[in-house]
C-alpha cells in the first residue's frame, strides 16, 4: 500500500541512497553504498554554485566482511562534494572500521571513531545503514533462515527470529510459519 496522496507541494530536495552485496570468490563479501544529494535549483555556496540537478553530494563506501560480519577492508570515495578540497580529505579517516563487527556494537562505534569532525557526517550516516543491509545480503546465503521443519539437520534456531516485532518468538508469526521455535507469549499479570 502506498502513502496517501500528499497535499499539493514542489520537489526541493533528493537524496538517493543504494546499497549493493557481492559474493566474492576469496569468501569475503563487499558491501557497497552510494549516496547522493541533489537540489532543484542551483545552490549558491561558499565555495562556489553548483546548478540544479548536479550532485552536492556523490559519496561511495565499500566495506569487504567476512562471513561473520566482520570488517576487513574500508574505501571511501567523494566525487563530488560542497567544499572540493576539504570535504574529500576524509576518506582515510574511514580504515577506523577495519577490525569493527556490523552486528557487535557497530553504530556505537562508528559513532565513537567518526561522529562530528572525526568524519564526514554523509559518510558516516550512509555506514549506519550497513549492518541491515549485510543482514539481507547474506539471509539464505550465508545465513539459515529456514525453519527447518523435518530437518532433523537444522539444530539452531533460524538466524532472523527474535531480531523484530513480527519476529518475535512469543509471537503470532513465529507459531505460524517457525512452530518448531514458537513458545508461548509471557502471561501478564491481573489484579
């Protein structure tokens, strides 16, 4: 279903972000996101004017994981920006989340190493969406995400349960479609 219609308005601002997996054939995986801003008119700056439909912002990030999430490898890249010159010197900064785990921590981390002046905020807002994003990536490829119902093989509980709301292992979903990892919603107490 999708939003109800809007009032009458004018477009001013997108941005687009797009996050793409691959497989690799070393075993490690790349994560690579792209983020770009533009505006509908041309936007006077300090460092000069960039004109409508140009991009403010065209920053990509790649993160090599293994399959246990953790960061091997970082690049940054800023080929366009407000302030050329300035803004592009950070992507050395970025090798802070070599070593960093998307699943163990990672937001208050990146946080930590590049929030504020330690960063670029676009950079660093785009790194935020990664760990999901690896999540679905590797969901049914790295990750078992069946319910293994008559597979006697299967012994751990599907990677996805308890991680959201429709999720839950007290919940409706999980006794329809996992039934083998359902237990029974926690009674709440009356007086």
């Amino acid at each position: 279903m999708p939003l109800s219609p809007p009032t009458s308005r004018v477009l001013k601002h997108t941005r687009t972000i797009q996050v793409q997996a691959f497989a690799r054939h070393d075993g490690f995986w790349d994560i690579e996101a792209h983020i770009t801003d533009t505006k509908t008119r041309d936007v006077t700056l300090a460092s000069g004017t960039k004109p409508s439909g140009s991009p403010l912002h065209d920053l990509w990030l790649r993160l090599t994981v293994d399959t246990l999430l953790t960061i091997r490898a970082v690049e940054a890249v800023s080929d366009s920006v407000p302030y050329p010159g300035y803004c592009d010197t950070i992507a050395p900064a970025y090798q802070k989340l070599v070593g960093l785990n998307l699943m163990k921590g990672f937001r208050n981390a990146l946080k930590e190493r590049l929030s504020g002046i330690q960063g670029c905020t676009h950079l660093t807002e785009l790194a935020q969406v990664l760990p999901t994003a690896a999540i679905q990536a590797f969901a049914g490829d790295v990750f078992d995400t069946r319910d293994g119902a008559g597979d006697d093989k299967q012994r751990e509980r599907p990677f996805q349960l308890d991680r959201c709301h429709a999720l839950r292992i007290d919940g409706e979903a999980v006794a329809k479609f996992y039934p083998r990892w359902a237990v029974k919603p926690a009674e709440t107490e009356t007086t």
